[in-house]
C-alpha cells in the first residue's frame, strides 16, 4: 500500500472512531453496516483470502520469522511456490515437510525467493535481475518455449511462473511451480560437469591449475566470472587441439614463446574476471580487468548483442566476438560465481601502442538518439545522464551536445558535432571521461577545442584500476589562442598544434595536457578539474591519445571526419567549396 492509501485507511478508521464517540445518536445507523476502508491487502492477506494454493509458503514464513514481513508496509517482489511445488521438493528432500527443517534453513530458503524491490514481469530480461535476493544472490530469467506450448518465464532455470504480476499492497506476487534454490556447486564444478563440446576448454584449465582456484575458493565476497570456449569456438580461429592453441599463443604472447606452461596459464587467467558479472553487467561495462596480469576484456553494446574485444584504430580492426545470449551456460549462477559463453575465440594480445584520434562526443547514449550527428540538432545531458562521461559542480552544471549545420572557420569540428562545457569552479567542477582502448605503451594526450572563457583552467589525472593515478603536468587553459604566425614546430615544442585541415585560425586549438604510461590495455580513466575561471564556456572536440615516439603533428582532420597527410590538395578537404587557409605541406 503507498503511502496515500496509508493516509486514506488512517484518516477513515479515525473519521470512525470520531463518529462513534461523538455522535453516539448514530448507533443505530452504523448497526449491520460494512465500511470499505481500504480493498489492498498485502501479501500473506492475498494468499489467506484469495489464493490458498501457496498457503504453504505462510506456514513456512511462520516459522522462519518472515510472516511480519510479509504482512508490513514495503517493496517486495516475492517468486511464492505452490503447495504442490512444495510437496514435491519436501519428497525430493524425503521430509514430509518444510517446517521440519531448521529456523537458519527456512530463513535462508524465505530471503532466496523474496527482493526488497517490485520488479514486474515487463521489466525481465534474459538475464538477472536488477536486483538480488534478501540472500544477496541474483535470480535470472528466460524466456522459454517448449514444443507446442505457450512461452513461459523461467527463474533461475528452475521453475516457471505460472501466474505473474499479482499485485498486492505491499509489492508483487509471482507464483512458480518449483522451489528456487541457489546451486550449491562451484564455477569450477560446474566446469567439470560442462559436455563434450567444451572438452579443450576444460583440459587446458585443468592443465593451468585454474580448476582448482574456482572449485575451492568459496570466501564471502569472492567471486569469479569465466568465459567459456567451445570447441566450436576454438573452431573459428582454426584451433582443434592443445597443440594448434600453443601455436596460436606463441604469436599473441611472444615474451613466453618457449614457455608453453606460462601461455597456458596466461591464457586460462585471461577467461577469469575476479568479480560476479552477468551479462547485464557486462553490457554496463567496457572493460574488465581479467586475473591475467594487466590483461583486459572490453565489451561493447551493439543492437542486441553483446561484443567483447572489438578493437579499431586509425588503421586497423579487429572484429569482436559475441557473447551467445542463447546459451544454455550464459548467466548460469554458481555458489562463487557466473559462467558466461562465447561464440567464438578470445586470446590475450600483446600490441604496442596505437594512435587513437577520439570524438568526445562517441558516448553510447549519444550515438542511439535522433539528435546524432543530425545537423542543427543539440541536447542538454544532466550529471548521471552519460554512463562513460561524468560530471558534477555547483549551480545546475549541464553539458550540452550539438551538431552544427554548417562549416565556418570558427566552427571547424569534427563531424559537425561537439560539447558545450562550462568547466571552471562555479558550474562543472569536475568531469570524469572512459577513454576508448587505449594499448600498453606511452601516450601524448592532446585535447582539442574552440577556445571560450577567460582563465578557464583545470588540470588533468589519468587513473588505471589498481595502478598510481598520473597527474598531467601541464594546466590547461581553455581561453588560450592558438598562434597561428608560428611554425608547427614551434607551437609542437610549446605543446600546441593545429588538428583541423581545411583553416588555421587562433580560435580552433589542440594542447598537450602531457605524457601518460597506460600499463595494460584497456579502457582507462581521465579526470578533469576546474582550478579558476568564471566566464563563458568553451566546445569541446576531440580528444587524441598519440604515442610519444610518433608524430604528432598528422594526421589533420576535416569537418566530414576524413584523416587528411600533408600534400593533400584543397579539393580533397571537406567542405570542397570551401578555400584552404594555412600550410598543408608540413
């Protein structure tokens, strides 16, 4: 019951209490009548008045402590086995009933089948769901159809709903035709049980000793998440036995060409992430430290699939694989963990670094709305809004995203498109940005703008998971010019040059914040916080990552994206109708 009934029921009861003391002379009135003071019950009151079938469970809940719960004002999504799903798992048990079972088990079998949230059936995905049980484990659901029959919701892979969405006063009724218990069994147990299809799989990490990590680890709070191989999978990367995988690893990792027992290894910790990850998790993530040492999985959302280790450069692309949804084994919860299978072959890589020339303006949630690149198009993102760009301040901080509708020389983005930023201490005091895949190696970090503000100045950080942050060592200044009288050596060896090709122009920059060491290959981390300014905000662009060792003056980039190299002739650069102002020689 809300908290507006709740006023109403209290206000009608006293309103009778009133009548009763007060106007005595009604006595005769009231006599034979029925008030309506409320028609929501709550749990245990639906299934006393109007659905005996579960009673069973209230005799449980008695026992276990749970039926004042029940009965009480609250938010409680509660998957209730029928009396004959309970005598059927009380046979299994060879008890004649729940009740003869320990206070601490009836408690622990209650807080399985109840969340201290109202999750409706609308809101189930094959998946977990959003919020864990009282017994801090996650359920899952599916959607499955068998035979001829009508599709069926099916929780934890045990039982079915049979009637959904009963709602009551204090949450949600789901009613199932089995008893949900958590698996007892290991990841590394489950392993072991895994068929044939996945027999390289597990002799490599039996091989490893990996096995025995996930059999016997079962501390409070340690949890593993493992990637499956099928033999199918090792298929598409034309592995058919542990010879045909060395091989493979010899090219991906070779500093331990000569070691095969150290690629075993590194191979079967890369399948391992120490944390519990469904899919759901996944799908927030972008990448995931795996027990290999500084190795990583990325992940990225695209339409309904889930794909993992997709790798793009300027020059180069590596196609991901997707994560099979379908899977029998996918989201399979274990007593220490999940399993999650594949649909193809993963490995770790070892790449020196890479040149990535980034659009801040890539965020997921961006890149799914209609205002997308669509010129004349802006929106207004409020803190929480972006789930790889964060920020917070004073005064109502908002970024807003827009799309130009045409060229000119103060307007030179890339794409078209860029953010509105006011970054100084009054508004947006700090913003926190997930950097693409960045590869191990040593970076020039350039961010690139249209200069705005006076003394608008924040300094930088660079922060891996599990490694020292790295605090830049330049300050930078959003109300800085770009000069456009000096060379481009001179401004490179004052830590500016000019990233956009078609007009140079002082207003258009990109400035060195300084050098980082990404330590593993991944998506890291980049801080940014107001030191000064209170003045107009300034647009944001591009962000470009360039190994140190490599130039850093090209590639250029016009207003249609395209990578532009010196000697490229004017009519070659977006917008074509437009005159080229600078030099594009050097």
């Amino acid at each position: 019951m809300n908290k507006t009934h709740y006023k109403l029921k209290s206000a009608l009861w006293l309103a009778a209490l009133v009548s009763i003391f007060v106007f005595g002379s009604c006595d005769d009135y009231m006599k034979g009548k029925t008030f309506l003071t409320s028609d929501e019950v709550m749990v245990d009151e639906y299934i006393e008045q109007r659905d005996s079938s579960m009673s069973d469970f209230l005799k449980v809940a008695d026992k276990a402590g749970f039926r004042g719960m029940l009965h009480a004002y609250g938010t409680n999504t509660c998957f209730i086995p029928t009396n004959e799903a309970l005598s059927v798992y009380c046979s299994r048990l060879g008890i004649d009933s729940l009740q003869q079972l320990p206070v601490d088990e009836l408690e622990k079998f209650m807080k399985f089948h109840i969340v201290r949230d109202t999750i409706q059936s609308s809101e189930f995905v094959d998946g977990r769901l959003v919020t864990a049980t009282m017994l801090g484990k996650y359920l899952t659901t599916r959607t499955v159809q068998e035979g001829g029959n009508d599709p069926v919701i099916r929780i934890n892979r045990q039982a079915d709903i049979v009637q959904k969405d009963i709602r009551v006063a204090n949450g949600i009724i789901h009613k199932i035709n089995y008893v949900l218990t958590p698996n007892p069994k290991t990841v590394g147990e489950m392993i072991q049980e895994l068929p044939d299809i996945y027999s390289l799989f597990k002799s490599v990490i039996t091989e490893s000793g990996m096995i025995d990590t996930l059999i016997q680890n079962k501390a409070e709070g340690q949890w593993f998440t493992v990637f499956l191989q099928s033999d199918a999978a090792f298929a598409t990367a034309g592995i058919t036995d542990r010879t045909s995988l060395i091989e493979k690893l010899k090219v991906a990792q070779p500093d331990f060409e000569n070691d095969e027992a150290k690629l075993i290894d590194i191979y079967s910790k890369y399948l391992i992430v120490k944390r519990l990850a469904y899919v759901a998790d996944l799908s927030m993530s972008s990448a995931e430290l795996t027990m290999a040492t500084n190795q990583v999985l990325t992940f990225k959302n695209s339409k309904d699939s889930l794909i993992v280790n997709e790798y793009q450069t300027l020059t180069k692309f590596e196609k991901g694989i997707p994560v099979d949804k379908n899977s029998e084994w996918t989201d399979l919860s274990c007593y220490n963990g999940v399993m999650i299978d594949l649909e193809g072959y993963i490995q770790p890589v070892k790449r020196g670094p890479e040149a990535i020339y980034w659009q801040l303006t890539d965020q997921p949630e961006i890149k799914k709305m209609k205002e997308y690149r669509k010129k004349g198009s802006w929106y207004v993102f409020r803190p929480g809004d972006l789930s790889e760009l964060q920020f917070g301040g004073k005064n109502n901080p908002t970024i807003t995203y827009v799309v130009d509708n045409a060229f000119s020389e103060k307007n030179q983005y890339v794409n078209y498109d860029y953010f509105e930023i006011p970054m100084r201490p009054t508004v947006i005091q700090w913003i926190e940005i997930k950097t693409p895949v960045l590869t191990e190696g040593v970076y020039n970090v350039w961010i690139c703008w249209r200069r705005g503000g006076n003394n608008n100045k924040f300094k930088t950080t660079f922060k891996q998971e599990g490694k020292e942050d790295q605090v830049l060592p330049n300050v930078f200044d959003l109300g800085e010019y770009f000069n456009t009288d000096n060379t481009p050596e001179v401004n490179l060896n004052n830590g500016m040059k000019q990233y956009n090709a078609k007009q140079k122009i002082s207003v258009v920059c990109s400035r060195n914040s300084g050098a980082i060491k990404v330590e593993y290959t991944g998506r890291h981390t980049l801080r940014f916080d107001a030191l000064s300014g209170n003045s107009q905000p300034a647009w944001w662009d591009m962000i470009q990552f360039i190994p140190v060792e490599q130039n850093q003056l090209w590639p250029r980039f016009d207003i249609e994206g395209n990578a532009i190299y010196p000697g490229t002739a004017c009519e070659l650069i977006a917008p074509t109708d437009q005159v080229c102002v600078g030099d594009l020689l050097n």
